[in-house]
C-alpha cells in the first residue's frame, strides 16, 4: 500500500515539475524548435565534415556559425534592400503634393458633386488631427519595439547555444530519450525518422515557395515598370509563408495601383501574371514538395497551419504541419500495434 501511494506520490510530482518546467521553458520554445529544425537541415553537412576532419565539437561550432552566418546574412540583405527602397519611398512620398493627383483631384470631385456642403477644412483638420494621434502613438509604441528586439537577440543567442548543443551532443541526447522512452524501439526510430524527414519537407517546402513567389513577382514587377522591386519582394517573401495571403497580398494592391494611375495594359498583365502565375506555383510547389518530402497531403498542411496560426502565431506556419504529421505517425504506430495483436489472437484461436 505504501508503495502504491509513494509511486502515485512520485507521478503527481514528476507531472506538476513539468507543468512548471513547460512554463520556463515556453518563452524560449520558438529558438528551441527552429533549433531542431536547423540541426536536422544541417546534420548531414556535420557529418560529413566530421568524417573528414574529426573533433565533434569543433565541428559543431563550426556548423553552428556557418548556420548562422546564412540565416542572419539572408535576412539581413533582404532587410537592407527593403529598407533602402522604403526609406527612398518615404522621402519620394513625402515631396509628393497629394493635393493635385488626378485621381484624388476626381475622387474630390465626385465627392462635391454628392455632397456640395462638404467643409473641406474642417476634414483637412481631422485628418491632421488623426495623423498626430497616430505619431504620438508609435511614439509611444517604440519602448515596445525595443522590448521586442531585446526579446529578439535572447532567441538568438538560444538559438545557436541550442544549434550547437543538438549538433554536438545529439546522439546522446537522443539516447538519453530512449532509455526513459515508454515506446518499443522499432517505434522510437519510426517516431524519429519521421520527425526529421516531415520537418525537413515543411521548411524546405515553406521557404521554396516563399522564394518561387517572391522571384516570380519580382520579374513581373520589373518589367511592369514598378520601382521599388526589392521591397515588394521582401514582403512578398514575408507574405508568401502566411496561408490564404501569399503573394497576392502584394501584386494585388500593386495592380489596382498600375489601373488607378490610369497603367491599364500593364495593370491587367501583371494581375493575370500574378494569379495565373505566381499563385498557381504556390500550390503547384507546395504540394509537390510536401508530397514527396513530407508524404504530407496539402490539405492537411494548410489545416494545421491556419490553426497553429491562430493558437501561437507565426511559428504556427512551421508548427502546424509537423505537429499533424507526428500526430498520424503516432496513429500508425498504434494501428501497427492493433493489428500485431489482432493476429496474434487469430493465430492462438487457430492453435
């Protein structure tokens, strides 16, 4: 009796210290799992300089910097071409006399000839108004930023430690989890291998799409004519990994644009360019590579990544579809186990 009270003592404690272990870990969750995901696109780069050279952990810091080094040095050049057009714009739309556009010019005179009385003034006023209610706001709002860049660096730094921890001691933290596994070890090696080959198909397959979008609509932004190609294609490549946004979250406004500015043959190309080309290649590489990377249907993918979307924000993109993945790994696993016992029960009726 005291030893069953004592076990279900000690099962109470181990689950209430991780419940509080889960929380002091939450913060830092999102550097942790991108951390896997890096370790398991970098690991056979790893592997194959330690064959070569020697010395693990070497190596490891060696991969870990070079990981690094492409992730920041990407989204940096995207960064600085971004920020150098939109600096560009804002001194351009600053000089702009918004006043005398011809299609604001048409649009207050479609507005005076419905409404004669309209005080012109006094709308100029709160519109003035407003816009010093929204300075004072990102005034305000800049504390917070520098928050979120502190938060930013933290993450990191915890993603490099991690990198490095996973590339240099994986095999025995992965023993490690074995040992104190409830699972059988044919299953443990499908749970595994299952992880690594769908969270290596969801990356690939999110970032291959992202950069086909973004590469496609800048060439139709170049020919169409637009100026400011790099910044639309930053945030294109930022828009392309959220569902149901995409690319058309930029060429759609960027045609309406090209019509409004009376540009009709260019407008009317590059929205059919956009929605016959660069939108169809979305779906066309996605499910390509989730279906033969991740042996993920596309459907399944865009669930569970609206979801996790919803539930943890941005990294639910990445979240979602491995999650829904592991989920039917473990499904397989159970029905493998089913139906093991089922002919075993079958065999001993027949003896």
């Amino acid at each position: 009796m005291f030893r069953q009270m004592s076990f279900w003592a000690l099962l109470f404690a181990a689950i209430a210290i991780g419940i509080l272990l889960f929380r002091i870990v939450e913060p830092f969750f999102a550097p942790l799992f991108f951390a896997v995901i890096l370790t398991i696109l970098f690991r056979p780069f790893y592997d194959r300089l330690t064959r070569l050279l020697g010395g693990r952990r070497r190596i490891a810091a060696l991969t870990t910097v070079a990981a690094m080094f492409i992730l920041l040095a990407g989204l940096g050049a995207m960064l600085f071409l971004a920020g150098r057009e939109l600096a560009s714009t804002g001194r351009e739309f600053a000089k702009w006399d918004l006043a005398n556009q011809p299609g604001i010019q048409h649009i207050k005179d479609s507005i005076e000839r419905y409404v004669p009385d309209i005080d012109w003034d006094s709308l100029r006023t709160s519109v003035d108004r407003g816009i010093e209610q929204y300075t004072s706001s990102t005034v305000q709002r800049t504390g917070e930023f520098l928050s979120r860049v502190v938060e930013v660096v933290v993450g990191m730094a915890i993603l490099s430690l991690a990198l490095y921890y996973f590339l240099a001691e994986g095999d025995d933290i992965l023993q490690s989890l074995r040992a104190i596994s409830p699972f059988a070890r044919e299953d443990e090696w499908l749970l595994f291998r299952q992880f690594a080959t769908i969270s290596r198909g969801v990356v690939v397959g999110i970032f291959v799409c992202a950069f086909a979008q973004a590469a496609l609509l800048g060439i139709g932004l170049y020919f169409a004519g637009i100026e400011r190609v790099w910044l639309l294609v930053g945030i294109t490549f930022l828009l392309s990994m959220i569902p149901f946004v995409g690319a058309a979250g930029v060429w759609t406004p960027t045609a309406a644009w090209l019509l409004w500015n009376g540009e009709i043959t260019a407008g009317i190309i590059l929205g059919l360019y956009g929605l016959l080309i660069v939108s169809t290649s979305d779906n066309l590489i996605r499910a390509y590579v989730l279906h033969e990377s991740a042996k993920m249907h596309p459907l399944l993918a865009l669930v569970s990544a609206l979801g996790a979307l919803q539930i943890v924000g941005l990294w639910g993109i990445f979240l979602g579809p491995v999650v829904a993945a592991f989920f039917f790994s473990m499904l397989q696993i159970l029905h493998r186990r089913l139906s093991a016992n089922e002919r075993k029960a079958v065999a001993s009726d027949a003896a």
